[in-house]
C-alpha cells in the first residue's frame, strides 16, 4: 500500500534544488498499525549551513522576480495540490493518523492557501501618505525579510507548511524548512509540487530532522532573519528567547486550551455535533481542539446525557478505512502523555463518566487508540481545565451564569480558540468581544479556522504575530518607508514648515 502511493523508500533532503541525503536516517511510522513506511533523513549542521548558503544566494534573485511572476508559482502549485488531492490525503492519513476525511480537508487548506497567496502577489499592498512638505511623495511598502526559517508541526503537516512558506515565497523570500519527522511525507510530496510548479532551485530548501539538531542550528543561525515555529510551549519558549538575545523575528503558536460555552438558551442538537467534532475530530490533536465544555447548570444534566450517547455511537480505527471518525494518536509519548493526565484528573476528583483508558484489542494491536474520554465535575482550576493534554479528553465544568461561563473561559494562560453556544443575540455580541482569544466562533466548535482569515491566539498562545490571512505577511516582510522629494531644493522636515 504504502510503496504504491510512494516512489520512494527513502526520502532525501531537498537543497538548492537538489534531492540530497543526510548523514543518518529514521524510521516514519504509521501509527495506526506501527508499519514502517519511509525512511526520513536526520540532517545536522553541515545540511542546514548547506541550505542556508544556497538560499542566499537565490533570495537575491527572486526578490527581484515581480511579485506577480511569483505567484504564478503558487498559482500552479495549487493546481498540482488539487490535482493529487486524493493521493496527498491517503499519504497524509497514513503518516499522521487522521481519518481520510480530515486528511482531504487538511490538504483542501493548502490548496486553498496557495490560491489565497497567489491572489496577494497581484496585491502586496503598501501605503501612500501625504507628506509634510510640498513636492515630497512618501509610501510605505514591504520588502522581504531575505532568508526565513520555518519548524511545522506533525498535526497539520501540509496545512501549517503552506500558511507560513506561501507568504514567505510570495513576498520575495527564500525558505529553510524544518518539517516534523513523524511526518515528513507531505513535507517531500510539497517540495516536488513546487519544484515542479517552476520555484527557482534555493528558493525553498526542506532539511528533516530533529529540533535539537536541525531547529537549534536555524535558530541559532545568523543568516535566518526570521523564525516562525508551531509547536510546544516549552519549545517555542526557548526559541523565542534565543531569538529575542538575536533580535530576529519570532512569530510563535504554541496550542490552547479551548473551550464551548453551552448555555441555557442554546440549541442542545447543535451544541453536542459541535462539541463531538471538535473535541474527538483528529483525536484532539488540534492545537484548536475542544478540551473544555463550560456548560450553563440547567442544560448541564441534558448535555451529558446526550453527549454519551455520541461517544458510544464514535467509530474508531485506521482512518484508511472511511468507517472510522477517530483515528490513532500520533505516537507513545502521545498516548501516555494523554493517560497520565487521565490519572491526574481522577486524583483531582473529576468524575469520569466516558472513556479513560487505552483501547488494546487485537484490532488495535500495534496502533496506539485512545477512547474518546469526558470528565464532568471539574473546577477550573483543576490542572485538566488548565493543561493542554492533546488528545481525545473533554473537561467539563458547570457554571452559573453567562458571565462566569466568560470568566471561566478566559481563565486559561492559553488564548487561541473559543466558542459559544447561544441564542440571545446579546450575548452573541458581548462574547464575540469579551471571549479573549484569537478566534471566537458562535454556534460552532472550537475548530476549522478558513485560511484567509489571521490565524493565533492571545496570551501563552503566542507572540502576537498571526499565521495564514493577509496578516502572515507581516512576518516575512519588512515594513520600509520611502520618501521622494521633488521640489528641487532640500526641505528639512519637521524644520521647514512654514
Ligand atoms: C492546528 O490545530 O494546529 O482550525 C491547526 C482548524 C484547522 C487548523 C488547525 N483549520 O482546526
């Protein structure tokens, strides 16, 4: 299966347009079943200087391409992108475990991107601005950083990629990309895509391997002038503050700990498909997942009950097989990461009313399952209301009203994602402004941010800096101001006003 959908047993490194291996290599594994499926080279230094010599050298050039010309390239990179579709989501399923269906949406994201990205290289807008003086033209434009380094995750393995190196190319950069080695098969399948859709050799360079090697190095590089990085906290932490000592640009998104507010007032059916797709969908390994359900008391008893019935009815297994709605967890540290945070809710006291354990028979030998697990009666102090746990775990936790439900909400160090299930237009509005993250959906779950909109959070979430929308621009260029005196003579700002 696996051979027939790659050419390959061995991936390569992709630098300065040439396919190169590394010193060592790894194995890729499905997790649903523990199969091998590729080897992934594990670069070190030598690779990373390798590429970013080579993409110096190119940026020079492609900055001067005009932007419209480097859209073209996304404009047929997208092309490609839908015409494999089907083949990229049966990749993506089995290297990351999600159910086709999530795979084909995950690839329609890039896809997507690559359209959007596209449409902005005929924009790339800058300013004109009246100037203080006669016979003085003034603008503001962007100009591209030079070479930007990018660290994506295993969760959303094209998706991420093409939110953050869409804008970087179009904007006139070149790329060093790190992509995750659990899974680095959609990571090879883009670099072929653009390669082949006409992207100058050096422009984008794919180096595998792991943070400590080839992430320390980027980070640490003096030539990347930029470094944009989903992942953990802890992670993203480090990285930040060894980009702050280089005063490079960091632009961060580092998970959530999202929640649905269900009231009183809100459409149950409703509430419990949205809060089952966005808590169980991709087994919650979304950094945008559902991991808390602040439910109002009256309804809290109904939504249970209904939510029980859900979960019982949740099909679980190889998401190559179209029967399945959960699919796998990506590895062991994730699986056991999950049961331990199962122990420390029950130390805690929430109440397990579905779910919490492994799933072990024979069917999911190999795999690692983990059932789809709702805890009620948490606090929200409870380190399960407060930690991200990345998998298929609900905390639920009661409140009084509509304004402790916003309190509750916000009452996280994270800040990316929250919902809200109502029907009072009133409070539509109050939580669309008060709900503090960086998206906010009414009557919807946590999950399925669009690409043209700025995709991040407020607080732990990240920097400030947003992914995909018009708004990833900023990260990959520089903001210049340019001002054109034609008066003849030299006027003096600030000085000359009379
Ligand atoms: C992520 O979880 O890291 O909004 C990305 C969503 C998807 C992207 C998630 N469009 O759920």
């Amino acid at each position: 299966m696996a051979q027939s959908l790659i050419e390959t047993e061995k991936l390569t490194n992709f630098i300065n347009g040439e396919w190169v291996e590394a010193a060592d290599t790894t194995e890729v594994i499905n997790p649903a079943n523990g199969e091998t499926i590729v080897q992934v080279p594990l670069s070190d230094e030598r690779d990373v200087n390798r590429a970013v010599d080579a993409a110096k050298q190119a940026q020079k050039e492609w900055a001067l391409v005009p932007a419209p010309q480097r859209a073209e390239v996304l404009f047929k990179a997208g092309q490609l992108l839908k015409e494999r579709k089907e083949r990229l989501a049966r990749l993506l399923t089995m290297e990351n475990g999600k159910v086709l269906e999530e795979a084909r949406g995950e690839v329609q994201e890039g896809i997507d991107m690559a359209f959007y990205m596209a449409g902005e290289g005929r924009r790339l807008f800058g300013h004109t601005t009246p100037a203080e003086l006669p016979n003085k033209f003034s603008m503001s434009q962007r100009a591209p950083v030079g070479v930007v380094g990018i660290i994506t995750p295993w969760n959303f393995p094209i998706a991420i990629a093409t939110w953050k190196s869409f804008p970087a190319i179009v904007a006139g950069n070149a790329v060093i990309w790190k992509p995750a080695t659990e899974t680095p098969i959609l990571a090879y399948e883009l670099a072929k895509i653009l390669e082949e859709a006409g992207l100058p050799n050096g422009v984008l360079n794919v180096v595998f391997g792991k943070g400590s090697a080839v992430g320390d190095v980027m980070v640490h590089h003096g030539d990347i002038r930029v470094i944009s990085f989903t992942g953990s906290n802890e992670t993203g932490r480090n990285i930040a503050s060894e980009c702050g000592r280089q005063l490079k640009k960091v632009s961060l998104e580092m998970g959530g700990k999202n929640a649905i507010t269900v009231m009183d007032d809100a459409d149950l059916d409703l509430a419990v498909e949205g809060i089952i797709w966005s808590a169980y969908g991709t087994s919650g390994q979304r950094c945008t997942a559902a991991s808390r359900v602040i439910v109002h008391e009256d309804v809290k008893q109904q939504l249970e009950e209904r939510l029980l019935v859900e979960i019982e009815k949740l099909t679980i297994g190889d998401g190559l097989d179209e029967a399945n709605k959960v699919g796998p967890i990506i590895n062991k540290a994730g699986l056991e990461k999950i049961q331990n945070y199962i122990q420390i809710g029950r130390e805690e006291g929430a109440n397990l009313l579905a779910g919490g354990y492994v799933l072990d028979d024979e069917q999911y030998a190999n795999g690692h399952y983990f059932a789809p697990t709702l805890f009620t009666d948490c606090t929200p102090d409870m380190r399960i209301s407060q930690e991200e746990i990345f998998g298929p775990v609900i905390s639920l936790v009661p409140v009084k009203s509509f304004e402790e439900a916003i309190q509750v909400n916000n009452g996280v160090s994270f800040g990316l994602s929250s919902s809200i299930f109502t029907t009072d237009a009133n409070r539509v509005f109050k939580a669309q402004r008060d709900l503090d993250t960086g998206i906010v959906y009414v009557n919807a779950g946590t999950t399925g941010a669009e690409i043209h909109l700025p995709f991040g959070g407020t607080k732990g979430t990240g920097n400030g800096h947003r992914d995909s929308g018009v708004q990833a621009l900023d990260v990959f260029t520089e903001w210049k101001a340019v001002y054109i005196d034609y008066s003849g003579k030299l006027q003096r700002a600030q000085i000359d006003t009379e």
